[in-house]
C-alpha cells in the first residue's frame, strides 16, 4: 500500500495507521475517513501527495 | 513597468518568483526580483557552509520548487548518486542535495534570469503603480513583494560591541566577511550561542582548528528535531492563531519557536566531538569582555576565561528587518504595525493596494513558521488563495 505525504512533512504509512485518530494498521490512505486530518499540522487529506 | 518587483532573492524571493511564473503564468517579462547579492540564495549558501550544516531540519517536502515531492523526484536522478541524501525523522535531506535541487530548480526554471542585483533605496507611490528607488536605478511596478529577512542583522550582545570596535579577533558566524582567526595549537576559540549553528559550528572548527574550541551557552543545550511545532504549518495551531489579536500573535510567534535547540544527530556528534578532548563545553551567562590587544577576557557569571578568538553564533537581531528602506515605505504609504513593529497584514499577506509582504515581516500572518522555508510555501498559497483580487 502507498505512503502518503503531507506538505508539513508527516507520512501517512498504512503500515503504521494513525493510533491519535484511531486509524487501524493497514488502513489505506483511500480508505481514511473523509474528515481524517493531518496528525502534525491538522492539513485535510487533499493536500497529500502519494509518495512515487 | 513591470507587473511585480520582488524585493529579496533568498529562498522566499526565488520560491515566489518561481511560483508567479511557473504557477499563475505572469509573463516573465513582468517579475523581477531585486537583490544585492550576485548569485541566487547567496545568504543562505554562505550561512549554512559557515555554520558546517549537514542535514536541514526540515523535511523534503520543504523545497523551492512548485511540486511539493519534487526534491523526492530529483534525488532519484542519476546525477546525484554519489551523495547523502536524507536523514529521519521524516525525510530531511543533506545540504549538499537540498543546495544542488535549489541550482537545478534556478536553472531549469531561468530564474536566474529575473534577477536585478541591486539594493532597494525606497517606494514611492506614482498613481496606481509603485517606483522603487534601488542601487540599480529605478524599477516600475505594479505590485511589489518585500521577501526581506533577517540576514544582514547578526545579533551581537552588548558585551560583544566593544570587542569588535577594538579589534578583538571576534567575529560573527553570520557576518557576510565571517572567517574564523587561525589560531596555534595551543590557543582557545570560545563559540558562544547555543542553538543549532552555534553547535554546529563548534564541531566544526573543532575538527578544522589547530588548537582547543570551547561553547559557552547560556543555557543546557536542548534536543529537538524542530525549531517549531509542525502543529504551526497547517491549520491545527494557525486557526487559532488567526482567531487572536496582533499583540497576542507576536507573544505565540515568540513563544513557539524552539530556540537554543538541535537535532539528535548533532547533539550526538557534539557529545563525540567532546569525548574525544576536540571540543569543551561550558554553560554560563557572559556579562563582560575585554581585550588586552592581544587575548580576549571573558567573565561568566561563574568564571573568568581567556580566549585567542570569540566567534559569535548569536543569531539574528529579532527587529523588524529592512531597516531604514522599511522604515521610510512605512512613512511614504502610511503602512500599519504592531507594538512589535512587525506589519499587520490581511489573509492576501497584503500591507497597502499593491504591497505584499512574506518571511518575517509576514510572522504576524503565517506564524512561527514565516521566516522556514514552508513560510514561503504557505506565503504562496496564500497569494494563490487570493489571486483573483489582485
């Protein structure tokens, strides 16, 4: 599954999930929850770029 | 005329020059960037070569490009096989590939080319454009940006002053001339600070120096791989900030800023460095100096200390910057402040009809992250943000 970056630079790793906002491990970024934000800087899912 | 003047070409001026050209597709006969330095990012390359930085403290995705992974995308070209490329946490990358992005960035996009080396003088309104009077001659403009920061004010504490007007062999790391005296390897060289460039560079010329280097820092040193909370980049700390008066912004600008700090990697090459006998440090509070024309005296508020040479790695003098150029845009176009003389401007970064502002004269604004390189990052979108009504 693809990591995804955030310009703050926070990595969303679905292999990691994000226990703050209860995101399960395994979680796809595709598949957070639309009102998911960044954890870091609060940034909305659409600023995020998928790491190549 | 010109439809935008850019007044600074650091990494705020380049991003933003980039950024109308590349980005909103302003002509690039209609954007200079005015700047008194020859080369692109000047200010930057010789701090940090000073200072001996290996790895920014920021993470990859802080870069002058438009694309946000573009520093991704370019490590992964052959060209730059051969060298570090980043550190965690996050991805921070090395000088040397941060620098070299930057050169292709510069060169790919002729940004070069937008430059006018010179030194803004003053603005004056002329209708609905601005002239600005420069070292270069006068330059028309529709819209000007002033992207000046902090770099020609290296902070010397008042103890300092009378050295330097005596011909200490004491200087500043960030001095435009800065060069550390050559010393025998029997003498001292005190670096006082005890943030990440004044560790840095006591690393540094503890390893290139002859003789013993010592850091005297006011305070213990701190371990912290931000000098900001990331909170302060997105909305999860600026909506409040946005919410709150002027006087109350500058109080949280101050207060979020992670001063006197280094990241683990440094702080463990520091504890290396003195383990091995190359480098001492002392905490102590510097109360005065003097000079007997040859050595310099040193009291702390625990000893007295005699060094060959002092380098300060003090920072920045924390005024408002433009000196007297801002001071007299201020009186001609009747600009706003606050208590802290910095200028209070809108959402658009906007200080009057046609004068924008970003990097530490837009802290008010963009908050503790203003004067990073996101600080010109965010200042772009906000512009984007607005462009419409400007």
């Amino acid at each position: 599954m693809d990591k995804w970056e955030c310009p703050c630079g926070y990595i969303y790793d679905p292999e990691e999930g994000d226990a703050e906002s209860n995101i399960q491990i395994g979680t796809a970024f595709e598949d957070l929850p639309d009102d998911w934000v960044c954890p870091k800087c609060g940034a909305e899912k659409e600023y995020f770029e998928k790491l190549d | 005329m010109i439809e935008w003047l850019i007044i600074g070409g650091g990494i705020h001026g380049t991003y933003l020059s980039h950024l109308l050209v590349n980005q909103v597709g302003v002509d690039r006969d209609e954007v200079k960037v005015l700047d008194p330095h020859e080369e692109p990012l000047a200010a930057w390359l010789m701090f940090t070569a000073n200072c001996g930085m290996h790895y920014l403290r920021s993470p990859a995705t802080h870069n002058i490009d438009i694309p946000v992974l573009s520093l991704y995308r370019y490590a992964k070209s052959s060209t730059i096989k051969s060298i570090d490329t980043f550190i965690p946490p996050y991805n921070r990358p090395s000088l040397p590939l941060f620098n070299m992005h930057c050169d292709h960035i510069i060169r790919h996009n002729r940004l070069g080319a937008l430059r006018i080396v010179g030194r803004a003088l003053a603005l004056e309104k002329n209708g609905r454009s601005i002239t600005a009077a420069t070292t270069a001659g006068p330059l028309k403009a529709r819209n000007v940006i002033l992207a000046i920061g902090l770099s020609e004010q290296p902070y010397w504490p008042p103890w300092a002053y009378s050295l330097k007007t005596s011909g200490a062999r004491i200087n500043h790391l960030f001095d435009f001339n800065f060069g550390p005296a050559k010393t025998s390897a029997s003498s001292l060289t005190v670096v006082v600070g005890g943030g990440i460039s004044a560790i840095q560079t006591s690393i540094k010329l503890s390893a290139s120096l002859s003789g013993k280097v010592r850091l005297i820092s006011r305070h213990p040193l701190r371990i912290s791989p931000y000098d900001f909370d990331p909170c302060w980049i997105g909305p999860k700390c600026l909506k409040e900030f946005h919410l709150s008066d002027f006087g109350k912004r500058r109080n949280s600008v101050d207060q979020a800023r992670i001063n006197g700090s280094a990241p683990r990697e440094v702080m463990a090459e520091f504890h290396r460095a003195v383990s091995t006998g190359q480098l001492e440090y002392q905490q102590g509070r510097i109360q005065c100096a003097s000079t007997d024309g040859r050595r310099i005296r040193l009291k702390t508020d625990t000893d007295i200390k005699w060094a060959d040479a002092v380098v300060l790695a003090t920072g920045f003098h924390p005024e408002r910057p433009g000196g007297a150029f801002i001071d007299q845009a201020i009186r001609s176009f009747s600009l706003k402040c606050g208590a802290c003389g910095y200028p209070l401007v809108g959402k658009d970064l906007r200080w009057s009809e046609n004068i924008f502002v970003t990097g530490p004269l837009a802290e008010l604004q963009l908050g503790p992250c203003a004067r990073n390189i996101i600080g010109a990052r965010n200042a772009g979108r906000l512009l984007l943000n607005n462009w419409s009504s400007l």
